[in-house]
C-alpha cells in the first residue's frame, strides 16, 4: 500500500506530468506504423513546418600564412562543426547510452523511456528523469520551444517522427552533437571539448564523455563549476550508464571516478592562446567588419564576422613576429619607460603586411599606434634610404651626392591617410575568407 499512498500525496504537478506522459506515449504508440495517420490526427497548421538542421551560429577562425590558427572571433556562442566521424566510438556510445540508449532503433519517441521516466518521476516526487529522444530535443531547441503544455509535448513527438522520416539517423545524431549546449558559452561538442579539458573532440575519452553528458540536462543551472557535488553525481551517473551498456569495465568505471573534475579555478576558455587579442587580429577583425562582401550594413557584417563560420586566411608570418617582438624586447629599456615602440613589417613585393607590433601590450593599451598613432616616421627613413644608396649604387655614408634633377613626390601625403605606413593597410593584410 505504500507505493499506492505515496501516489495519492502526490502534487498537482505530479499528475500532470503522468497526464503528460500517457498522452505522449500514446501518440508515440501511433506514430509507429501508421505514422501518417499520425500526422492528421494533429492541428496541420502546428505540424506543416519545415524541420531544417542547417547548423547554428560558428564561430571564425583566423589563419597565418603557414596555416596555424592565430585567434578565432566569437560573439556569446562558441561553437566548431565535427562530423560522427571525428568523435571516438566509446565516447559516441556513452553520450548515447546517457542520453538515448535506443536512439539506433527507435523512430524519434521512445515509448519506455517515457513509461519509464514517469514512473520514477511520479515515485520520487521529483522530476528526475526525462524521456525524451535525441530527436525529440532537436525539434524542442528548433520549433516548439519550452512551454509546459500537453499539446506541446505532442506536436513534439509528431515532429519527431517526421525529422526521422526526412533525415537519416547520422545526420540527426550529427546536428545534435553540433547544437546541444554545454555551459559556459560551448555549443556543440568541440568547443566542449575545449572549454573544459583543453584539447579537440578526437582526444576525449569515456570520462570526459560522462562528465559532458552530465551537463546537457541543466547547463544553465551549475555550468559545470558551481556546484561540484552535483557534476561529480552526474559524472557518476553517466559512467554507470556507460558500465550498464558495456561499454567500459568496473576498473575503467573507478579509475574514470578517481579522476578530478576540470580545474574550477581556470578560466572556462581554452588553454591555448588563439582567444586572446593582438594588434594583428585586432586589425584584421576592423577590416572584415568594413568589407561590403560580407553584408550592407554594419549589423550584417558583424553577424557574419562573430557568428558565420568563416575561415580567414592572412599574410601574417609568426616567425617574423617573433623576431619583431624580440628585437623591441631587447632595444627598449627595462620596464620601457616612457618610449613607445610602433612596427610594421610590409612586403615590397606584394605589399603584404607580415607582422606588426602597435604599442605597448594590447590587453593593457589597446591604442595602435600603426593606425592610428598619426605620426611621421621622420628620420627613421634615413636608414633606408641609405641602405639602399650602399645597395644599389654602391655608395658609402661618406659620400656626397647631387640632389638635382626631376623628383615627383606627393605633397600633403598625410592628407588622404591616417599616416603613410598605414596607408591601405586594410587591402593589404592579404584576407582571403571562405566558409567551412
């Protein structure tokens, strides 16, 4: 009798969520063979929309000359497209075993897993499970939102086995990886991988697979670092799933248990440094969100530039910045005291820039003085000039030459550019953008 007194001191909300259930198992039940019917035995007008896994908002990543990632431009949402193929096998298995065991079989609603959750929900007093499909939270995340509505749960379901129909399992299972949201800004699996442990989703394992699949049910809530107890259960949680599935032994399960959660105290960001500024990505950022190629107006570039995905090749060379950086580090005075340093290092031949330095460190100055310092280069110039009098006419500084004869130059040069070294410096920074 007790089972049966604890259902009756049950809360309203507690009915609802069986109402809730019985209904959507039902639909589920008439989803399978007679999918169809399904579908007219719903509001048409709530169901007739288009279900589209076209993926969301990517961040851009920026490129050197070589190659290398050298920053990357994100607004709010940090997220890299993978494909199944990049995620290892056991931590594929174990997010699925967490969060769909039958995601292979079914045709996008689980009628047990439904049955099931409701039951322990109804038992505990508590919601602590959800029934839910993979498929089902894409059409959640995609069209019918989060209202707390027995006709939602069921327009849900029936979508859900429409996106089956029209997708195929990996392509849903694809854009569920790319789209779930992991806390702390992460969307989708690799900027996961990154924001927590540090490394790309090929690196992961079965223990930063279960401590992953423990934030997708409430991100929001504890973000993976507020409340330590509760990851560490969750984490638990899904290593259990992952054993229950066969897919790791007991001694992985307690060795993965033995392993600390990501360092609380480290900046939720990766470990690298491609999120920080410099004077270079600054400059590169400034100049795509002035290209009309990437939208009319200021709001269509930005959005392209933060959220678009692109992929920006440039001019920049790494190794001639390090040089650049070295020989200021070893002129300049301890501490620099009041002299500041403005570099840039422009090919002749192309008129690339390569490398530049603006000022004083960019976290701390943020002022570039390339650019927009407005200042002459004065007698710098000298060194040039006479290096190329000892180069090309064989010359010495002890020389004496005649300066007469025909000598075009351009007057009020500053008149039409900021300052001669900046002087088209955005179609020179060589950008080249596509999208991935």
């Amino acid at each position: 009798m007790r089972p049966f007194r604890r259902l009756l001191r049950l809360p309203i909300l507690g009915v609802s969520i069986l109402g809730c259930a019985v209904l959507i198992t039902a639909v589920g039940i008439a989803i399978g063979p007679h999918s169809k019917e399904a579908l007219f035995a719903v509001d048409r007008e709530r169901i007739d929309v288009d279900l589209d896994l076209s993926p969301g908002a990517q961040r851009t990543e920026v490129y050197d000359s070589v190659g290398n990632e050298i920053g990357i431009l994100r607004y709010d949402i940090d997220r890299q497209l993978v494909t199944i193929g990049q995620v290892p096998d056991d931590v594929l298995a174990t997010l699925l075993a967490v969060e769909d065991n039958k995601f292979w079989v079914h045709n996008g609603v689980d009628v047990r897993a439904i049955s099931r959750a409701m039951i322990q929900n109804l038992t505990s007093g508590a919601i602590t499970q959800g029934g839910s499909t993979i498929t089902q939270q894409i059409v959640k995340l995609r069209v019918v939102g989060n209202e707390s509505s027995i006709s939602r749960k069921i327009r849900e379901a029936v979508l859900a086995a429409r996106l089956e129909e029209e997708f195929s399992k990996e392509e849903i299972l694809e854009f569920y990886l790319n789209e779930i949201y992991f806390g702390n800004g992460a969307y989708g699996l690799q900027a996961a991988s990154e924001t927590y442990f540090g490394k790309n989703v090929d690196e992961l394992d079965v223990g930063d697979a279960a401590f992953l699949a423990g934030l997708i049910r409430s991100p929001g809530i504890y973000d993976g670092f507020d409340d330590v107890e509760i990851v560490g259960k969750r984490r638990s949680m899904s290593l259990q799933s992952a054993l229950d599935a066969e897919i790791i032994s007991e001694d992985d399960r307690d060795r993965f248990e033995q392993r600390g959660l990501p360092d609380r105290n480290r900046s939720p960001q990766r470990t690298d440094e491609t999120l920080r500024k410099d004077y270079f990505l600054d400059e590169v950022t400034e100049a795509l969100l002035a290209h009309p190629a990437l939208g009319e107006t200021y709001q269509e570039r930005f959005a392209q530039v933060y959220n678009g995905g692109l992929r920006v090749w440039t001019t920049f060379d790494p190794t001639l910045q390090r040089h650049m950086e070295q020989a200021v580090e070893d002129v300049l005075p301890e501490g620099g005291g009041d002299f500041e340093v403005a570099i840039a290092s422009v090919d002749p031949a192309t008129g690339a820039v390569q490398a530049f330095i603006g000022g004083p460190e960019f976290a701390d100055f943020q002022f570039n003085l390339v650019t927009q310092g407005r200042r002459q280069p004065g007698s710098s110039f000298k060194t040039y000039v006479l290096a190329a009098a000892i180069e090309k006419a064989g010359l010495f500084p002890f020389d004496t030459i005649s300066g007469m004869g025909p000598a075009p130059f351009l007057i009020h040069p500053t008149s039409i550019t900021k300052s001669p070294i900046s002087t088209k410096m955005q179609e020179r920074l060589g950008l080249f953008s596509s999208r991935s």
